[in-house]
C-alpha cells in the first residue's frame, strides 16, 4: 500500500550484446552469421555488470555478496558469440575478482528457447518469414522521401554495395542504421555516414514498428500474439507471491 516499505524479492534484468562488428556485404548478399562481439562492446559488458554490482551489493545488499551462487543467481543467453561473451562479460562485472567461484552461463540454440528466440516459436517460425521480408520493399517509396539516391549512392560506395543502395534503397538505408552504430560504439563513424546517421534512424524506427508494434487487428500478430510473450510469462510465473 502507499507509504508502506516495499521489500525487494527478485531482480529479472534483460540486456542485448555490446557493441559488435559489422555484417558481412557481398555484391548483393548481406550476413550477420558471424558478427562478433567488438572490444568496445567487452568493456560494455564488464561495465554494465559493474553498475548490477553498485546497485544489487553495494547499495542495496541483495545478491550474494562474498561469491556467485548459481542457486540465486540465473543467467541465459542465446548460443551466439556476441550474446555468449556478453553474458560472461557481466557476470565478470557483478563478480569481478578471482577469488568468486567461476559464474555461470546457460546458453542455448535460438531455436531450442523460443523465449530468447522468439522468432523460431510455433506460430511465428511458419507466418514470420514473408511478413518479415515484405517492409523494405513496401517501404522503398517512404525511404526515398527520407533519403535522396545520391545519399543512398554515397552510402553504397561508403560500406561497399553500390549495387544494393542503387536497387533497394530500404535495405540501403537499414543497413547503413546497422553500420553506422556498429561503427559509432566502436569509435570509427565517418562524417559522411555521422551526417545521414539521423535518417537512417528514423527508417529503423519505422521498421522497428512494422515488425514489433501489436496490433491485434491485423493477422499476423492475431496469429503469433505479441513478440517477448513468453518470456514475459515466465518472469511473471517466477516472480514471488509473498
């Protein structure tokens, strides 16, 4: 009730990777597949456990202070490079001298945890792929709106695919959003991309929203329910009811 103390029972925290490298482009075929967590994004890792360390056994003493307990502390991440090393990472920063015990990781498959990898989880693996690949073509007329075809053609000669950004400005322009963050956290941004780095953002935004806004009247989402749904049943389903 108000004014009464609350007591602190559980702490769920969920993060992405750090900083990482950038896809691979050929000619016309992009790949994230081997994508690897960047040295910037190592130390972005350690820090964010340092800050979980300040707040949940400094602060307020609520972790196991004297070592890591497996028993009281659950981490999970997908069977990635850039998620694995990340997850270390902040479990280095919340226990972060070698006299701990070492902490523990669980990572999995994507398609083996259909919370962490939502994508692959019945019914979305079947309806996700059209539905997924359909915005940038749909969008291609907004995206020239936002960006001109000589800027998409200075952004294909920058990150190497002139044939991409002259054909699918979409495309173009998210990829660019990718590139040029990767290279803004690891410290290398061009001024060219720095310059057409806000536009790029609001084409991702616009993405962000076709593929993650619920909408219960369209059919796709109807089908699927809201992507994190069973990740956010199982916090729920962990969560104390003292």
């Amino acid at each position: 009730a108000d004014g009464q103390q609350r007591e602190l029972l559980q702490v769920h925290f969920l993060h992405r990777h750090g900083a990482r490298t950038e896809p691979f482009v050929s000619d016309t075929n992009l790949n994230w597949d081997n994508v690897v967590l960047s040295n910037e994004g190592a130390k972005m890792a350690l820090d964010l456990g340092a800050f979980l360390r300040k707040r949940y056994i400094i602060d307020q003493p609520f972790l196991p202070a004297d070592d890591y307990d497996y028993t009281t502390i659950t981490s999970r991440s997908t069977e990635f490079e850039r998620t694995v090393r990340t997850g270390v990472g902040v479990l280095r920063g919340l226990y972060n001298t070698t006299k701990y015990s070492i902490p523990w990781l669980t990572h999995v498959l994507p398609d083996v945890d259909h919370m962490l990898g939502f994508y692959y989880s019945w019914p979305s693996a079947v309806l996700r792929i059209p539905y997924l690949q359909s915005f940038n073509v749909i969008n291609d007329p907004e995206t020239l709106k936002e960006l001109t075809q000589a800027e998409l053609n200075t952004t294909g000669d920058v990150l190497g695919c002139p044939k991409i950004c002259a054909t699918r400005p979409t495309t173009c322009a998210l990829l660019g959003e990718d590139v040029s963050t990767c290279r803004l956290s690891n410290g290398g941004l061009s001024p060219k991309l720095l310059k057409l780095l806000p536009k790029f953002k609001r084409i991702q935004e616009e993405s962000n929203a076709f593929l993650y806004n619920y909408d219960k009247s369209d059919n796709y989402w109807k089908h699927t329910g809201p992507y994190g749904r069973l990740l956010a049943e199982r916090i729920l389903n962990n969560a104390s009811d003292k």
